[in-house]
C-alpha cells in the first residue's frame, strides 16, 4: 500500500511544500454554495408520492412529497414561500442520496 | 475437533485457520491451558434444544507469549458460525474478568457471524457485558482485538473498545451493517471488502491499527507488540538488552535544510532505536503523522513524529485522532513519548473545517497535556503556529525540548508571515514581488532559527543532529522517576 508516489505541492500557509498526497487527500470534496432552490433527497429511498405540480404556488412548510427509507415516511417541505418550477422524480421511483428531486423559486 | 471436519474443511477453503489452531500459533509451545471445554448453551427455541454446539463456539483460557502471561479468547466459525450466545458470551466474560483480575493482557480472536439469533435478548445482553468490561478494562490491562473472519453488528464495537485492532487481507471484515442491507435499504451496490475489509479499515476508517497480509503475519505482529508493552498499568515494560542503533543513514544527513524538500521521517527515528527497530502503529492510516514503538537502551518508548513525506506533514483531523490516542495509550501504560517535530501547520480546506479539525486538533492538546510520563520533544525543522503549541512543546509540560540547528520555532512560515507583518510595504513597493521576496528572507533571517524559541528558555538546548540519540536518552534516565500530579478529578471530558 506504500508505493512510492510521485511528489505532489502543498501550500500551506503560503509556502510550497513538496510531498506525496494521501488517497483521502485526493479524494476529498470540495464544497460548494448550497442552492436553496434545489431539493436534493437528503437519505437514498423511494419515492411513495409526489403532492404538487409545476406552477403551483405554495407556502413554507407545505408538503411536496414522501420519500420512504429506512422504514419510514419522510416528508420534504417547502422551505419558504414560493412555487414549483420543475419536478424530477416520478413516483415510485428509487433515488440515491444527493439526487436533485424539485427545483423551485421564491415567491 | 470444534464443528466437524465439514466445517473444518470449509474454514480451510477460506484460507483460515481454526481457533485452536490459531491459539496454537501465537502462543508459545505447549503453553496454551483451556477452561470451559464442556460448557453447553441452554437455549429452547427453535430447535435450539436438539443441538449440541460444541464449546458453544468459543475457546478460552489462559497461555504466554514470549513467556509473558495472557489470556485469550477465540470464536469457533465452524461451531454455529461462531454464532454469540448467552453461554458463549459468560466465557468470553470469565476469561475478560481473570484478565483484569489477575492483572494480565487480553487477546480476543474474532470470527463470528454475530449474535445468535435463536438466542434472542440474551445474545444482545451477551454483547453488552462484553462491551461494559472491555470499557472497566481499558488502560489496566493491554487488551489486543484480531479480526481474523467476520465481525459484524454490535460485535465490532467491541474490537473499537480495545487497544489495538489487528486485520488481515481478505479475511478480517468489520462493519455495523453488511453489504445486503446496504443493498435492499439503500440501494448502494458494495462488496464486503470494499465496505469493510482489510485494508478499508487500515487505510480509511482508522478502526484497525496492523494490517497483515497473512495470519502467519499477524501473530507476529501480535508477539512484536506484547513484547513492547507492559503487563499492567502498574508495571513497566520488560527491558531488553541494549543495542546500538544499526550503522544505516547517518542522522545529519537525513534532513535537506529547505524546509520544503520531504525526507522519510522513519529514517531518523530508526537512527535513533536500538538495533534500529521500530514497530510501527497504523502505518496506513494518516500517514501524515508516525506513531509506534521503539526502543532506547532496552526501554520501550513510543514515538510520535510528523511525516514531510505526506502532506508536509501537516495535523489534520484523522492524524490529530491517531496521535491523541496513542499518546492516551502510552500514558496509561507508563511509557515514555519522545516526539519528533517537523511541521508546517494545520491542513487548510473547507472539508477539514468542516470536519471538526478544531475538535480533532485539540485532542493532541489534551492528550500531551494531560500526560504525565516522561515527555521529550525534538524539534527537526519546522515548528510553526498552533501545530508547535500541540506537539509537545514546553507549555503543554514537555520535560525536555530540544531543537537541531535547522529548527524553525515561529508564530507561523516566513512566508506567510512576511504577507502579513509587511502588508504595507510589499502593496507600496514598486515591484511586489521582488519587496515580498525581500520581506521573507528578511523574516527567515530573523525568526526561522532556534533561537529565539531558545532565548525564552521554550527550547532547553540546541543540539546537534548526530547527539539526537545520546541526548533524549539521557532526558529518559533524568526522568525515570519522573512524580507529577494533576488535579483529582473524576474524570475529564477530552474532545471527542
């Protein structure tokens, strides 16, 4: 597992250091501004039903569907006030984590 | 003859061994005495009260390694799986409390589907009686896990309970929910190994800390290790005959003198060790740090030294855990820490903030603090910022702190430093670049040396390269009856 890898640069604190990277070093991920206007599934499931439609106007808290995993039911909410600009699940369909669900905009 | 020759056969087809085979292995010739031979589960559901599990799965009892004392424990895959049941998990237990008891290390092979099933409560209370003494038992008495076969479920939160962890390639899989589950709740496609083999939990999780390739290797491991630590918490380590370090690199001429070249910190330490032997813990795992076990003059030492080899070097969030811990360890067991420093600082990222890399990095904070065994420090090259107040520096209680001539003790790099402290003049310059330049060397001058560490009394002495050994030896005599005491407390509340 200690193969000699090629020398890499680290900066830190605004010198270069030369050195070899770890696997998780390169495998991080780098963070990026959350979009509110995007609803991501937040746990791998399933959709069970979807509420809404595009267009439809709604208010903070208002239900826009189930997602079942782990045995239970959750229910995604509006975040604000606002309306459904596109949906991108079907019901019935099995999403992984992270999976882009609803797109909305405020109001 | 444990659960038949089919079952045997099976285990072999594996590339196991058995348990009794395995006892046999590490322990020494003909030392090994069983207890509990004839014990049998007095479960009645499910056809339970038909089957006879022989030893109901478990081997215990008592032997040495290397003619020191131990107790030991081995689940029997071809009895039921090596299945835990209420009578299984009350001879794990009697041989755990005779361990602590009797003041000796414990070893536990796993190798067990998990709880037994037909056994229902019992095998989860079985579980938790394990659990709740591995806890009672930690830092009294070593207690060693091997993970040779599965470990699945609540089982592997007794191995995480332990000192050391020991895996082997293809056969050790540790994880709390299987593949098949992922698989059918989740819908994520993973193999065992890649879930939780081997080399996942070497490398990645940090949960093992050996990594072996064969059993064969393993016990060596094992035998290497018992062999650097003590019985007890109220023992010292055994000492061995002293020895020279071999005639390999000569120390001086390990270490470029641009703070941003890497070298293999291993060589120094192995420079310094006798007979240049180093057992090496978590290997794997944020080898950005070194932790492990030497010896000086025949006296068991643990090492901590940073790494330029990887990462610079750097404390991040998993190589801050490693050493912490192991500083606990070396503590509770009364062996000295000599820490060998060469370190830019913390690893900058939005993923080690938002890791907790402020919770993480104070771990080593407490842990050197809190330490009361002999403490020496050695700073190699860089020293700089909050990295030099954590790695055992004078005000964290260092006993001795010494600094070879290339020592870099400052609040942070030149080069850093020079953009802040002459903001001013590098923006008004007529060429940036060339001021900036300028300002560094100016502060490299000036603060990237020993000395100003040294003129606060922070440093003890500056010494030169090839004295490294000679002289952390001498610290380690000095300190051999080293009586400090901290506030009584219950306990504290180290980050987590």
């Amino acid at each position: 597992m200690s193969e000699k890898k090629e020398l890499k640069e680290l900066v830190v604190q605004g010198a270069v250091y030369q050195t070899k990277y770890t696997k998780k070093f390169e495998q991080r991920t780098f963070w990026e501004a959350p979009d509110d206007r995007l609803i991501y599934s937040f746990i791998p499931g399933t959709i069970i039903d979807i509420y809404v439609k595009p267009k439809q106007k709604l208010i903070e808290g208002e239900v826009l569907l189930l997602l079942e995993a782990m045995k239970m039911q959750n229910q995604v909410r509006m975040p604000f006030d606002g309306e459904i600009v596109k949906i991108h699940v079907k019901k019935d369909e099995v999403i992984p984590n992270r999976h882009l669900m609803v797109e909305i905009k405020r109001k | 003859m444990g659960g038949g020759e089919k079952a045997i056969e099976k285990q072999a087809k594996m590339g196991k061994l058995t348990a009794r085979e395995r006892i046999i292995s590490l322990l020494d010739k003909n030392s090994f005495h069983e207890y509990d031979l004839f014990v049998e589960h007095s479960a009645k559901d499910f056809g339970m009260e038909s089957k006879k599990l022989h030893g109901d799965g478990v081997i215990i009892g008592t032997g040495t390694i290397k003619s020191k004392p131990v107790c030991i424990f081995a689940q029997d895959f071809t009895v039921a799986g090596g299945s835990l049941g209420l009578m299984h998990a009350r001879k794990i237990t009697k041989i755990m409390d005779h361990a602590l008891k009797m003041r000796v290390p414990l070893i536990g092979i796993n190798d067990s589907g998990g709880a037994r099933i037909q056994e229902g409560v019992n095998s989860l209370a079985g579980y938790g009686e394990i659990f709740f003494r591995n806890t009672l038992a930690s830092g009294v008495i070593p207690q060693i896990s091997v993970i040779l076969g599965p470990c699945a479920g609540g089982a592997v939160y007794s191995p995480a309970l332990t000192d050391f962890v020991f895996v082997v390639e293809n056969i050790s899989k540790m994880f709390i929910t299987g593949p098949s589950v992922i698989k059918s709740v989740l819908g994520e496609e993973i193999s065992m190994e890649e879930l939780g083999g081997a080399k996942v939990h070497a490398e990645i999780t940090g949960n093992a800390h050996f990594y072996a390739q064969t059993e064969a290797e393993c016990f060596e491991q094992i035998k290497s290790l018992i062999s650097y630590i003590p019985r007890s918490n109220a023992k010292k380590a055994l000492s061995y005959p002293a020895k020279a370090p071999l005639k390999g690199k000569k120390v001086e001429s390990i270490v470029p003198v641009d703070p941003r070249i890497p070298y293999d910190m291993r060589d120094i330490i192995k420079s310094i060790t006798d007979g240049s032997d180093f057992l090496e813990v978590m290997e794997h795992f944020a080898p950005n740090i070194i932790i492990g076990f030497g010896r000086m003059d025949g006296e068991t030492v643990g090492f901590v030294a940073n790494q330029p080899m990887v990462l610079a070097g750097v404390l991040d969030c998993d190589s801050s855990d490693k050493a912490a811990r192991f500083i606990r360890y070396c503590d509770a067991f009364n062996i000295p820490i000599v820490t060998l420093e060469d370190m830019p600082g913390y690893l900058p990222g939005v993923d080690q903030e938002h890791a907790g890399v402020i919770r993480h990095g104070a771990k080593i904070l407490y842990a050197y603090s809190e330490a009361t065994v002999p403490k020496v420090t050695v700073i190699i090259r860089k020293a700089y910022g909050g990295g030099y107040i954590a790695m055992n520096s004078r005000h964290l209680r260092a006993d001795f702190v010494f600094a070879w001539p290339t020592a870099e003790i400052a609040v942070m790099g030149p080069e850093g430093a020079a953009n802040i402290v002459f903001r001013k003049e590098i923006a008004e310059a007529e060429n940036p670049e060339e001021m900036r330049q300028e300002k560094i060397q100016e502060y490299k001058e000036k603060f990237a040396n020993p000395y100003v560490a040294a003129a606060q009394g922070y440093i003890d002495e500056v010494i030169e390269p090839k004295d490294t050994r000679a002289r952390i030896l001498h610290a380690l005599q000095v300190s051999e009856n080293k009586s400090v005491f901290l506030p009584n407390k219950k306990h504290g509340i180290p980050p987590f």
